[in-house]
C-alpha cells in the first residue's frame, strides 16, 4: 500500500510537471496568438485608419443637392407673369414594382390615366434609370391626392410627390413673352453646368424664361446626408442651402399686352410698344398667343401637333420672329435719309402721275393709287403714302445710301432685345446680294426697296424700336424687357444696368422735325391714310403701311375680293405719342389686314389709349 | 484506485484555501471579479450595438442571471462528482446528437434545436462540456502521457461527436468541440512527435476535406475569407465592412453610441457574433487592448487554477475549458477582423444570446468547483 502511495505520489509530481509544462507552452501559444490579433488590429486601427475611415464615410454620406426655387417674374405694376405653384403629381419608381402593368391597371382605377399620359411615362421610362422616380399622372387635383392616399399602400413604388411646378397665370397673353420651362433634354444636358442642374427637372426653353435662365435659375444647394446600408436618409449632416433664382421685374404692362391682343380680334399679326425714353419694352405680342402651361410638365404630341399644324400659328412669335416686308412704313425713315443726304429737301415736289418709269426703261413702278398724287413734297408724300416720291427719292439716293441710312435705325440686324428667338430682319445691300444670290444688284430693285418692299425684311420688333429712335430724336435705347432683379437678400429690386444708348449723328436737326409732322399729318391730316385714329386728347405721329404677299403682275391690279385671305396684303403701323414729349412707340402688323390705316392703327391706337390715358 | 487516493486520509484543513463567505459558496473571486467585469462590458457594448434597446438589454441581463446562477449550481458540485458524472454525460450527448438528427431529417437543412416543449435545447452545447469531461475522466484512469491505444480511443471518443455535429452542419461548434477534446490530449502529454504528425496529416486532409466534406456555404466562407472582394455584396459583405468598422475606429473609436457602421446597419449580425466590430469601431484600440486585458485575466486564471488542481481529471479540465474559451475569443475576434475564416462563433460573454453563455459560465462554474473543493496535499 505505502509503496503504490510512493508510485502514484511519484506519478503524480511526474504528470504535475508534465502539466505544468504544457500549461506554459499554452501560455506562449495564447500570447503568441493574442500577439497576432493585435498586429493585426494595429494594421486596421492604426495604420489603415485613414483609409478604413474613408470607407465608412463613402459608406454613410452622400451628398444631395437642394435645388434652388425659380426666380418670380413680374410685370411693371407687379403683376405676377410666372410662379411656382405646389401641385402633386403621382411618381413611379419601376425598379420598386413588380409588375408595372398590374400597378397602372390599378392606380388607373383610383385615378385616370389618360393615354398621353401613359405615353409620357413611357417615353420618360426609357429616358432615365430604374430607380428614378417618373411622373405617371401630374397635377392632381385634392380629391385624387386624398383617394390615392388611403389605397398607396397597395401599391409600392408609387408615390405622391408634391413639387414647385411653374405656372403662368396670363397663359397665352405673355407666352411669347416669359416663354416656358420644360423638362431638360438631351441636347441641353451636353451645355449646361450640369452640377448646377443636378435636382433641377426644368431649364428655360424659350423667352425670358430662357434668356434670364441663369438669374431665375439661382444657386444649387447641397445637403450632406447620412444613409444607411439600403440608402434611406438617417440625418442631414451639413446643409449648404439653395439660393433662390433672383425675381424678374419686367417693363411689360399685362394689361396692355392683353388689351393689344384684344384688339386683334380675330386677326393675327404682332405688335411691339417701347417707351423711346429708355427702350423698356412695354408690350410685345403675337397674336394668337399659346398656353404656355401645357410645355411644363411635357406637352403630349396630339396637342403639340394641334399647336404645330393650326393654319394661325400660335407657337410662331410673329414680333420677334415675323420677318415682313415693312411696306410704307419705311417711308419716314427714307425721307429723312433724303433729307440728311441731301438729296432731297422739304420743298422739293416730285410729279406722281400713278406710275413710276426708270429712265430707258418701259417698266412701270406703280403707285397704290392708279390716279396718282399728282405733284407732291415729302410732306405730302408721307402723309398720303405717295409711292411715285419714294421710287424717285431712292432712285436717287442710291442702294448704298439707303442701306447706310436704314442700317442706323437698326434695319437689318437684331436689336439685342433680352426675349430668346430674334430675328434679323433683312435690309438688302449689293453685298449682301451678291453674297446671298450670286447676282447683282438691279436698279429697279432699290426703286422697290424705296417703299420697303422686295428683299426688305423687317420684324415688329424692329419696326417699334426704329420708330422709338425716330420719336427720341436719334437717340437709340435698346429694347430690353426686363428692368431689376431681386435676390433674396436684396431689400429692393436692383436695377440692371441699362444698355448705353447710342446718339444718331444729325446733320440738320429740322429735318427730324419736318418728318415728325408730316407723320403727324398722317392723323391729322385732311388726306392722312390713319386720319380715323385722331384723338383729341393728345397727338399721334405715325405712318401706314402694306406688305404685299402676292405680287400683282404687271398690267394686272389688286383686287382683294379676288384674293383668298391668306393671301391678302399685311397692314403695318407705325406711330409714337404724344408727338411733344413721346413716351411710346409703336409697331403692329395685321397678317392679311389689308389696309394699315383701317386695320392697324386702331390696334396702334387701342394700345397708346391704355398706356397713355389709362383706357381700359 | 484514483478514489482510493482520494479517500487516504489526509487532512481535511488547507491553509493555501481561501476562507470566507465566497468560499463557503464554493466561488473564486478573482474569476468572478474578471467576469462581472466582462460581462458589464458587454452590455454597455450591445446597448450601443443594439441601437439603445433597453428591450434587448433586459433580455440579456435576464440570460447573465440566469448564467450565473448556473455557474453558481455548477460551482457546488465536487469535481469528484463532476467525474462521476462525465461518461453519463457524454453518453447523454451522443444520443440526443443522435435524436437531432433524426429529427433533423424530417425538417429541412440545418437542425441544432430540440424542442423540449417549454424550451429549446441545443446538444451541442451539452457536448461542449460532456466531451473534454469525458476525455479528462478517461485519460485520468491511467497514468499519463497516455499510450498509444488510449490516444486512438481518446480520439474516437472526440471524433464521434464532433463529425455528428458538423452534419448538422455546424462548423463552429464542431470546431468548439474539437478543440475542447483536442486541448485534454494536448494538456494530458501528447506527445510533441504526434502533433507535428498531426499537422502533417492534417494538409492532405484538409484538401480531402475540402473537396468532399464542406458543404458549398462553408466552401464559400473559405473562399471569401481567402479573397472578401469576391463577392463584396454577398458573402465578402460581412468582412468587408466589419474590418471597416475597425479600421475606422482608430486608436480612440468614434465614441460610445457614435458608430457609424453599426447605427446605419452596414454592419451585419452587430449584437452577435460581429459585436467586436462594434466595440471596435467605438472604443477603438485602446477599447480593444481593454477587453482582452479581461479576457487574458480571465484565461490566465483559468489556467493557475489548472495548474493548481489537484487531481489529473480536475487539471486535465480545467486547463481545456480555459483553453476552450481562448479558442471562443480568438475565432470570434479574428473571423470579424478578416484574419479567420467567417464560422459562427459568438464573442464570449458578450454577443447577444443565451445558448453559449449558460454553457460557458458553466464551465467556469466547473473551474471554481474545481478550486474551491481542493484539500491539502504534500507538496
């Protein structure tokens, strides 16, 4: 017994360091391990810290842009011409639904969906990414809004968003005007800023809202949110917001734009009112107008093509973009260029028998009245619209003299007007015809030129804006519509800086005077082609006008009866007032309105009544 | 023969035995002391981890109790008692491995649990224990280092276990179990020609492994371990953004409750078995150094308790739950800081959940057992 004690006691000390011993190598093993890990957490916390911390910020933040809110625009007495209204709209997003045609079967029944709608859902649906949302329904009205609350929930991926969407409360009255925005397209991705775009949908298309872009537009905003691991936005981090576009306040008078498209009644043309003052431009309408609205959120192509294919084209901004021949119009401007050159003077008579020959020459320049005038001055011809006086005046001035004349009043090219889409008009030269037609230049073409026919071209806009030069004596304000801006932090409209005026040379001061009363006369003159407007209450200087647009051959005459509408002559007017101290010009053209004095004027007339005596 | 010696009369007063309360309850203060400090640890971790739920917390806190209680009952239990009970135990675990099993085919994939009714139990966790008690009864039976044939059998009596849980399949608990059984042969005197033989047969194994005994979700874990840019969005997902959390937890962490990996959900299984990362991420470095300056007292403890044992199955155990409970921390810290291989191991006493915390404290119950019943022997 006392011995197996001693064997096992010695066993016992044998396997206590055998233990032991393995006690210590599994202490080494455990540091050794431990050793390991820390290393290894050393590399990640330490010396890739910087790194693993880029990781989980990429991972956490993302950056989102807050798009500003567009710029107001007003009319001279503050009326609102363009807005931002909330309206809501119906968002699907396809990567979130299942089965996208069950979805709109569905939504169809809570809402209507019309087939321009699906359509533009369709053709927005290839344009962007599976996870942006996309417009199925727009501007809900607040009984949709509340029907399609309570049943959204059946339908994931569809959402009801409310969004700024721009409005023009005047609709067609300040189309050609403000313009619209739309949604950006393709092409205009490739120019713009394309950051200082990123959350804004919108981009001026058209007008001012296309020209002032970059003032209504105003500054992106930029949001650091954090996101969890499925993108949903925790917190906002850091928010640099937006900054409003700047409010536009505008030199247009809403009122008179509508009172002149009234007038119009069911005729179509344009007509432009400029105060000779400064340039500001008071109205510049085309008749018919257009519903600016519809462009907003996306016009569907039956109503575009309705728009596109109407014989009245609405969409065409005749005031900007209507190049027609400035007929008589032109006359006062040619007299006063005789008048300068010296080639003519006040009392110079010219026998107008109702047809003017080219010396040599068998063909006959006619007069628009077949008698004829008879003997006539430059008074008398201005007054009367005697076409005889002119063929010889511009016979005798030359192409060259008239077109360096007309050129100062700025025939010919654009006035730099701040409304997007001008036209230049086209005041022919022999350069330009040689360039432009491969051909010479024909006396008998300066004779038409004489009475602003043939090649010259010119637009209402640039017709008001010559005769504003006219009635501030040769000084030439550009045009321009829109006066101040207003940013947020401004506490008043600031005004832009106006356009330096430019101050036509005069060789004798008196010649203005003289065509400033025979222009006078053509109202208030017993023979006076516009003597139907006369007006008591303050005196108007102005001139007729007819654009051919079809020519009459030879030996044959006009007969309007004759001649579908279509093709009926274009009245023109031109005129400016008071006469004494003019604060408004005018140019109206009636497509097809035959006759400046009967059709024209009154428009002219209706127009100065409103902004002169306050007509309503 | 071994409870002949136990029985020969030596005195019953040891002076080296600590007197007192926590005595008298069979209770190690300093294991104790190391563990409450972990575990508190723990939960002020999982609060942050578990987006400040106080829900959770509670829970947990309801397991701990419950834990310690069990290591409290363990701790009662004479390791005489404990070697009495070992093969019943082991015995025990076999056939309810067998009983998941079984049951395991009539459901589908893995099968763990056994539904008991009021609760849920898991066998794997009983084997945790059963095996190296079992193994440490069978060694203890002869003088050590074993023989040959007592190794092979030894190893059989490992193998059984550990092959029927990975059936199931449960790679980190086979994993658990084989180290646990593993750790008694090495602590019994395996001999060192063995083990570098092992290591040698282990290779070609593993290829043999490789090929036809993983399952294609294990495969993929090795590869993605291998390479976690494989498949960044499924599988890489979890290391990828776990090492994120620690990377960016620099040497200070971003602060308590300020983690951004874990708070925005980038961070995958942030109460369980990744709550390292988050501990990481926001205690940083030095939070680290902490929590394994715990660990390491814990386990050093365990170990001077081993050594301090005074009988060969006391020792044999001891030294191999400790060991055991290395083997938990370092798979658990290296899988979530990319240097192992993604086996679902939990944190120790940390890691939200309520299976692997009784067992573990269980163990420690059987440490203290273990330290708090010596007597005196001659030295």
């Amino acid at each position: 017994m006392a011995l197996l004690t001693k064997i096992r006691l010695k066993d016992h000390l044998r396997e206590t360091r055998l233990f032991r011993d393995r006690v210590v190598v599994a202490v080494i093993l455990v540091l050794l391990l431990v050793s390991g890990l820390i290393l290894r957490l050393i590399n990640l916390q330490i010396v890739n810290h910087d790194h693993f911390t880029t990781l989980s910020q990429d991972n956490r933040v993302k950056v989102q842009p807050l798009p500003p809110t567009r710029g107001l625009i007003y009319d001279r007495n503050g009326t609102i011409l363009a807005q931002n209204l909330p309206t809501y709209s119906l968002e699907v997003t396809p990567e979130r639904v299942e089965d996208m045609e069950k979805t709109l079967a569905g939504i169809g029944r809570i809402v209507e969906i019309s087939d321009s709608d699906r359509r533009r859902f369709e053709r927005l649906r290839k344009q962007k990414r599976r996870f942006d949302s996309i417009p199925i329904r727009i501007r809900l009205d607040p009984d949709e809004v509340a029907r399609l609350a309570v049943s959204r929930h059946r339908f994931p991926g569809v959402e009801i968003q409310a969004k700024l969407l721009r409005d023009y409360p005047l609709g067609p009255v300040t189309a050609h005007v403000i313009g619209y925005v739309g949604r950006i397209n393709q092409e205009e991705l490739k120019t713009i800023d394309t950051s200082a775009y990123s959350g804004t949908s919108h981009i001026g298309k058209n007008g001012v809202e296309k020209t002032y872009e970059e003032m209504l537009h105003g500054k992106v905003g930029l949001q650091q949110v954090e996101v969890n691991a499925l993108g949903r936005v925790i917190r906002v981090l850091q928010s640099q917001p937006p900054e409003p576009g700047r409010d536009l306040y505008l030199s247009l008078d809403a009122g008179l734009q509508a009172a002149a498209m009234e007038a119009f009644g069911d005729y179509t043309g344009g007509a432009v009112a400029i105060d000779p003052r400064n340039g500001q431009v008071l109205a510049l309408v085309s008749q018919p107008g257009y519903d600016p609205n519809l462009f907003v959120e996306g016009i569907s192509p039956k109503e575009y093509r309705a728009l596109q294919q109407s014989e009245e084209k609405p969409l065409f901004n005749r005031a900007l973009r209507g190049q027609y021949p400035p007929g008589s119009t032109v006359k006062p401007f040619i007299g006063l260029g005789g008048l300068e050159t010296g080639v003519t003077d006040i009392t110079r008579k010219t026998f107008c028998p109702g047809f003017f020959r080219l010396p040599g020459r068998k063909h006959k320049y006619r007069d628009w009245k077949k008698a004829g005038h008879g003997l006539v001055n430059l008074s008398d011809a201005i007054t009367q619209s005697c076409d005889v006086y002119y063929y010889d005046l511009a016979n005798r001035m030359g192409v060259d003299r008239l077109h360096a004349f007309l050129s100062r009043f700025g025939f010919g090219r654009r006035t730099g007007i701040d409304v997007a889409g001008e036209r230049p008009g086209l005041l022919p030269s022999r350069e330009w015809k040689r360039r432009a037609r491969k051909q010479p230049w024909y006396p008998g073409e300066t004779l038409i030129m004489g009475i602003g026919q043939g090649y010259f071209l010119s637009t209402p806009l640039q017709l008001a804006h010559a005769t504003a030069v006219l009635a501030a004596g040769g000084i030439d304000h550009p045009p321009r519509v829109v006066q101040a801006t207003l940013g947020s932090g401004d506490p008043a409209p600031v005004p832009l800086p106006p356009p330096q005026p430019v101050v036509l040379e005069k060789s004798l001061p008196g010649n203005w005077d003289d065509v400033v009363d025979a222009m006078v006369q053509v109202i208030e003159g017993r023979r006076g082609t516009a003597r139907r407007i006369r007006d008591e209450r303050y005196r108007i200087a102005g001139k007729t006008g007819t654009a051919q647009v079809f020519t009459v051959k030879q030996d044959e005459e006009y007969d309007a009866d004759k001649i579908s509408r279509k093709n009926r002559d274009h009245a023109l007017f031109i005129a400016f007032a008071p006469v004494e101290d003019p604060r408004i010009a005018v140019a109206v053209i009636v497509e097809n309105g035959e006759h400046g004095g009967s059709t024209a004027a009154p428009i002219a007339k209706r127009i100065m009544d409103y902004y002169l005596m306050g007509d309503r | 023969m071994n409870q002949a010696y136990q029985r020969s009369g030596l005195p019953e007063s040891n002076p080296t035995r600590a007197s007192g309360l926590l005595a008298d309850l069979h209770l190690d203060l300093p294991l104790l002391t190391g563990l409450i400090l972990l575990c508190g640890f723990g939960l002020v971790v999982l609060y942050s981890a578990s987006g400040q739920d106080m829900g959770q917390i509670q829970r947990q806190l309801i397991r701990l109790a419950l834990a310690f209680l069990v290591m409290f009952l363990v701790a009662q239990i004479p390791p005489v008692q404990l070697r009495r009970l070992a093969p019943w135990l082991y015995g025990l675990g076999i056939l309810l491995l067998l009983a998941v099993m079984i049951v395991g085919q009539v459901g589908k994939g893995a099968q763990r649990w056994l539904d008991l009714g009021l609760f849920r139990f898991q066998p794997s966790e009983l084997t945790k224990l059963a095996v190296p008690m079992m193994i440490a009864w069978f060694l203890a039976e002869k003088s050590l280092p074993p023989t040959w044939k007592r190794l092979a059998t030894a190893g059989i009596m490992i193998l059984v276990p550990v092959l029927l849980i990975a059936k199931q399949p449960d790679l980190g608990t086979s994993l658990l179990v084989a180290s646990a059984g593993i750790f008694v042969l090495f602590l019994a005197g395996l001999s060192w020609r063995f083990i570098v033989g092992m290591v040698l047969v282990a290779i070609p194994s593993g290829w043999v492994l490789w090929e036809w005994g993983m399952r294609e979700y294990q495969r993929n874990r090795v590869l993605t371990f291998l390479d976690p840019e494989r498949d960044p969005l499924g599988t890489g997902y979890h290391i990828i953004q776990s090492k994120i959390a620690i990377g960016s937890g620099g040497i200070y962490g971003k602060g308590w409750l300020n983690g951004t990996q874990s708070h925005l959900e980038f961070l995958p299984e942030r109460t369980t078995d990744f709550i390292f990362a988050v501990l990481s991420e926001e205690f940083g470095f030095v939070g680290i150094l902490l929590l394994l300056a715990l660990y390491l007292f814990i386990i050093f403890r365990g170990l001077y308790i081993a050594s301090h044992a005074q009988d060969t199955f006391s020792r044999l155990l001891a030294g191999a739950l400790t060991l055991v409970f290395f083997v938990y921390l370092f798979v658990n810290t290296g899988m979530v800081s990319g240097i192992l291989p993604v086996v679902g191991v939990p944190l120790p006493l940390i890691s939200y959940g309520g299976t692997s915390l009784v067992t573990i404290m269980a163990g420690f119950g059987i440490l203290m057992s273990i330290h708090t019943h010596r007597k005196l022997l001659p030295t």
